[in-house]
C-alpha cells in the first residue's frame, strides 16, 4: 500500500466516522472549507437544487477552461466560485450544494471535452487546439434535482 493510499484510507475512514456522527460530538472539519459541516451528513453526494446564475458561472469557467489552458487549469477559480456561493447557504446544505456543482462543472467540461474531440480527433486535454471549434458549442442538458 503506497503512502497516499494509506492518506486517503484514513480521510475516507475518518470522513465515514463523522458522517454518520458516531463521536457524539461537533465536528470542525480541518481540511475543507471553513463552515462546512459533516454533522448529520448522510449521503451529501446528492443532486440539489442551486441557483441558476450560479450554474451559468460554473459552465463559464469550464469553458474558460478549455479556451485558455485547452482544458486544464489549476481549480483555484472553480474552487472559489463554488466556496463563494455555498457559504450563502445554511451548513447543513453545503456539502450537497457543493458536490451538485462539481458535478454540473465536470459534466460541462466533459461535454466540452468531447465537442472538441469530434471536431478534432487528434485532440487530447491540454493540447492546443483551434478555440474557434467552441463558437458554436451549446452546452448540453442541466443536472436538475
């Protein structure tokens, strides 16, 4: 077992314990978002309903993704952008809201991934490629709840 599979053992071990609050008490999560809470989690990875103008920002950012770095990017921007908003909601909704739009986000930069790719086979992520391909893109359908 490497080093970082033991790492994620334990995250995904520890994540599980609070999630199904076995330690009775309130829990601060270190390593996330300040303000996100795993208490009373269940099953976060749930699609749920989020601002429209928020989901238009998100598609936004991945298709500035693939303009600009051909489909790559550091996540800073997407990360912000989904903290700023999640942090307008209620703790006990942030989880959910949060993983709804990662996955709006990584639908979107897919569908655009493989828009590309048809239109230039050889195509690969983060190899240039003529942007003009996306002035015709429409994005696909919305990840509803």
């Amino acid at each position: 077992m490497t080093i970082s599979q033991i790492v994620q053992y334990q995250q995904q071990n520890r994540a599980s314990r609070f999630s199904q609050n076995q330690t009775g008490t309130k829990h601060v999560n270190p390593y996330g978002t300040p303000g996100m809470s795993l208490n009373d989690a269940g099953d976060y990875k749930k699609i749920v309903p989020v601002d429209e103008s928020v989901v238009k920002q998100v598609k936004q950012i991945a298709m500035d993704h693939m303009k600009r770095g051909y489909g790559t990017s550091d996540g800073e921007d997407i990360s912000s952008a989904i903290r700023s908003y999640v942090m307008t909601l209620a703790p006990e909704d942030r989880l959910s809201a949060s993983w709804t739009l990662n996955e709006i986000f990584h639908s979107e930069a897919t569908r655009l991934g493989e828009y590309v790719h048809q239109a230039d086979p050889s195509w690969t992520w983060g190899k240039p490629f003529d942007t003009s391909i996306l002035d015709n893109y429409t994005g696909g359908f919305d990840v509803q709840a």
